[in-house]
C-alpha cells in the first residue's frame, strides 16, 4: 500500500467530522487548559487545503503548518503543549509553547512520513512519541521519544526507540509508560491494545488485546490514582467507552469489557481535564464569510419646483 494512502486511512479511522474545505482527512485533538478554555487542535492528511491549526478557547483559530500532519495536545505544570509531526526531510518534528515554535530534528539520515503521535506528562515535564511510516514499506514504523522540561523545553533530542506498532496515546504509569496503540491486522476495524515501555522506552512485553475490534479512535489514557484508564471512541456508533488497563494482558487473550458512557457525536472529541474527568469538546464551527448586502440605490433627487413667475410690471 502506497504510503500516503496508508497515512489517509489512519487519519480515516482517527478522524472526527470536522469540516473542511475539500478532501482532507480531519482529526481533532481536545485538551482543557488550566483556565478551563476548551483547546482545539486541528491537523489534516491529505487535500489541497490540509494544515494545523490550534485554537484556545474563544480566540480565532491561528494556521501552525501547512500540509500533512499529525499531532498531540497535553495540559499540565499549568501550561499547554502542543505537537506536530509534518512533512519535511530535516526538522519533521515540532513542539508550540505559547508563541514559541522548537523545531527538531529526525535523529536517523532518512526521510519518512508522519503517521501517528502521544504525548504524557511525567512528574518532570512532557514526553512526546513522534511516529513515522516509511514512504517505499508501510509495514515499517519509526517511533521516536523526546523528553521536555516543565516549560516544554526539550532535554535533548529526539531518540528511536524500538515501538513498531501505531500510536493512540501514552500516559505515566509511576516508572516508565503505558502506550495505548490501534491494532487493525484482522479487517475488523480497530482493537485497542496496550504496551508498557521503561522510561527509557524499552518495551517490557509484547501488546496485549484490550478490546474487541470494532469503531475505534480519539483514545486517551489517564493516570487515576493506582489505575491507568483508557477513554475512546468504540463500540457501535459514536459511543464513548472506558476500559481499565492498567494490567497489560496477553495478545490473543480474551479482551477487556469496557464501560459505555454514552453517546459522542462525530463533530466531538474526548478532552480530559484537570480532574482527570472526561469531558467532550465539539468541533469549533464554520463560519460563512458574511456576504455584504447590496445597498440601497439612492433615491432619485425631486424635480425642483418651477420658479415662480415674477410679478408682472
């Protein structure tokens, strides 16, 4: 499969029904920042028209990139980290704090595709996933970890670790991570599986099956206390769902029965807020360019009255 087929359909299945101007393949990615605005970040695969655009709160969306791209959103240390993955041969991976723009660099001589990402936040700061698919072999994932600091500062570059399989989302789970992941090998739609990596991101078993397959996407994992949970949209129709997985099973065991927390509309994604709650974040809507209406023609001007007539001598 051609890769940049391979990357429409993952944003396919990833995508919520965000509008756009043609063809692109939408993803919302929903957070709540610490003054409770509701954060929408937008990327898009494929299109003429496809770009990144973050939107706080009320304020008017601001355009990061331009073209394919992947990405992730996290509240935490009272600030918001925004990421992307784009198409470009030197600096592919992007990291936003406020108005400040790091780019970084692909740690590998190579030139590959963005896929998928996660993003955690650790006691000291953020780790992000960058996820790259090979354009020549779309079998072949490279993930790669970057740590930053409380101020989303990043603590050196971006290093390959040895995660092959697609992204969902990643959380802390006291001595390294838990890593949700999409497992769609069986033609069935999705499963969700988990992975627990070491901090330094060495896997320490193979994926588990936590769901059956089916409609799945916007997965987020949240750290409650002595239990990792995992928020997504599955089941059958706009379902939201929560499964605990905070133990990693067997792959090909039996999958966990999650919970259904009723219905998530296709315009709408999951954001979890400061409680650790899930909270659901609908798509900001379109706004129609206001078409002017024509003035009124000015009102023709009244004969003027006939002079009148002198008085005769």
């Amino acid at each position: 499969m051609h890769a940049r087929v391979m990357t429409a359909l993952a944003a396919l299945i990833l995508s919520t029904g965000v509008a756009s101007a043609d063809d692109s393949e939408t993803t919302l990615h929903a957070a709540i920042a610490p003054n409770g605005d509701e954060i929408r970040l937008v990327t898009m695969i494929g299109g003429k028209s496809a770009a990144a655009t973050l939107q706080v709160g009320k304020a008017a969306a601001t355009k990061l990139e331009v073209g394919d791209t992947v990405g992730a959103v996290e509240v935490a240390h009272g600030i918001m980290v925004a990421a992307l993955s784009i198409t470009d041969e030197k600096q592919p991976f992007r990291i936003y704090v406020g108005d400040k723009v790091t780019k970084l660099t692909r740690p590998a001589k190579r030139y590959d595709l963005p896929f998928a990402m996660a993003m955690a936040s650790t006691p000291s700061g953020f780790t992000v996933f960058f996820q790259e698919i090979e354009p020549a072999n779309t079998n072949e994932a490279h993930t790669y970890m970057v740590k930053l600091d409380k101020a989303g500062k990043p603590d050196g570059e971006p290093k390959e670790i040895a995660v092959p399989w697609w992204l969902g989302d990643a959380a802390w789970n006291g001595k390294g991570y838990h890593l949700a992941l999409y497992y769609a090998g069986e033609q069935q739609g999705a499963r969700l599986s988990m992975v627990s990596i070491t901090e330094a991101g060495s896997p320490e078993q193979h994926p588990d099956w936590a769901s059956a397959p089916g409609q799945l996407s916007d997965m987020n994992l949240v750290a409650d206390g002595n239990k990792i949970l995992a928020y997504y949209r599955g089941g059958v129709g706009d379902r939201m769902h929560v499964t605990d997985v905070t133990t990693i099973g067997q792959w090909g065991g039996n999958a966990k029965a999650g919970k259904d927390l009723g219905a998530l509309a296709a315009d709408t994604a999951i954001a979890i807020n400061a409680k650790g709650q899930p909270v659901r974040v609908k798509a900001a809507p379109v706004t129609k360019p206001k078409v002017e209406a024509k003035p009124k023609a000015a009102p023709k001007p009244k004969a003027k009255a006939d002079a009148k007539k002198t008085k005769a001598k």
